[in-house]
C-alpha cells in the first residue's frame, strides 16, 4: 500500500490498529467506550529515519502524534524519537 502522504526528515507515516471490539471477558464495548489504541503498523518512512522500515508494527506516545485522514484512510504522522517500541 502507497501512501498519499511523503515524510519529510525523521517523520514516519503510520496506519493506527483497530480497536478491541471485546473485553478480555468477552462483553461488547460501546464506541464511547472504546481507548484508542497506542500501536501502528507504520507505511512510510522519511530520509533520516535509522531505526524503522515500513511494515514495522510500533507503540507510540499517544499525544505527539498528527492525525491526518487521506483518501479515506486516518494517518499518524510520529516523530522517530516518540516511537517507543516495536513488536
């Protein structure tokens, strides 16, 4: 998948998981309910980034992100230093 969206330096382009539709226990949760999850899969990568390749999954700091939404699809744009793992 490409992406309309072109990172620039240390950015990285990233589409957010889905979120649990269940609990653990197996009981529905209501959209309000639901936490938006903090794991990506990420799409595109910028120049400068070292540590990252597309197709990574990531966990990032929740409110350093920008949301975008681009041919229908919601983006994150993460620096590199807010990602904090990868799975």
């Amino acid at each position: 998948m490409t992406t309309p969206i072109k990172p620039l330096a240390d950015r990285v382009v990233a589409v957010r998981e889905k979120a649990a539709m269940t609990t653990a226990s197996g009981l529905y949760l209501p959209d309000t309910a639901k936490e938006k999850p903090v794991f990506a899969t990420v799409k595109a990568i910028g120049p400068d980034v070292k540590q990252l390749k597309v197709g990574d999954k990531i966990v990032y700091k929740e409110y350093s992100t920008t949301e975008l939404t681009a041919d229908g699809v919601e983006y994150l744009i993460v620096k590199e230093e807010d990602v904090l793992a990868t799975l």
